[in-house]
C-alpha cells in the first residue's frame, strides 16, 4: 500500500507536466503527446493506473480493518486476493479504454 503510494507521487509529477505542457501551448502538448505516447510512456501510464487502482481499493480494505472487521486469517487471505483481482481486471479495462479505445492511441 505504501509503495503505491509511493507510485502515485511519481505519476502526480507526471500530471503536472502534462498541466505545464497544456499551459506552453499546441508545440509543449505535442512533445508532451509524443513522449508519454511512446511505449515507455506508455507503461509509466499503466503503471500509474495500477498503483491508483490498487491503493484505492486496498485503502477500502484498510477502511474495514479500522472498523473491527476481516481480522481473522481467512478473512484477511480472502481481502487480499479480492484487491489483487479488482486491480488487475479494473486496471486492465481502464487501460484498454484509457490507452486504445479512444485514448492516447
């Protein structure tokens, strides 16, 4: 959980220079375009999108835990593998659509 967070701070910096390209104009944007277009662009955007999908849901598993609740082994095992399979199917649709359909192809 922390390290997603960790994760996110990274891709916060990549949002502000997305918003300081869109502020320098059409010639920043389409270098800015160009690069996080790019296959390493790319895979830093996924990885953003899995780490903000993970800590999301992870941080509502947390949420239970403050409440008193999916303590016992079982519980927590199941929790766990409940937050790994949403981010993988969550993260991977938001990827596809993010990144194909209509994205940043």
């Amino acid at each position: 959980h922390r390290i997603t967070g960790m994760a996110l701070v990274v891709g916060a910096f990549v949002l502000v220079a997305w918003l300081v390209a869109v502020m320098r104009g059409p010639e920043a944007y389409a270098d800015f375009a160009a690069c996080i277009g790019s296959l390493p662009g790319r895979i830093v955007l996924a990885g953003f999108v899995f780490s903000l999908v993970y800590h999301f849901f992870n941080g509502i598993r947390h949420l239970f835990w403050d409440a008193g609740r999916g303590f016992t082994l079982p519980e927590a095992y199941r929790s766990g593998w409940t937050v790994m399979v949403l981010t993988v199917v969550v993260g991977a649709l938001i990827c596809y659509f993010g990144l194909t359909v209509g994205g940043a192809a």
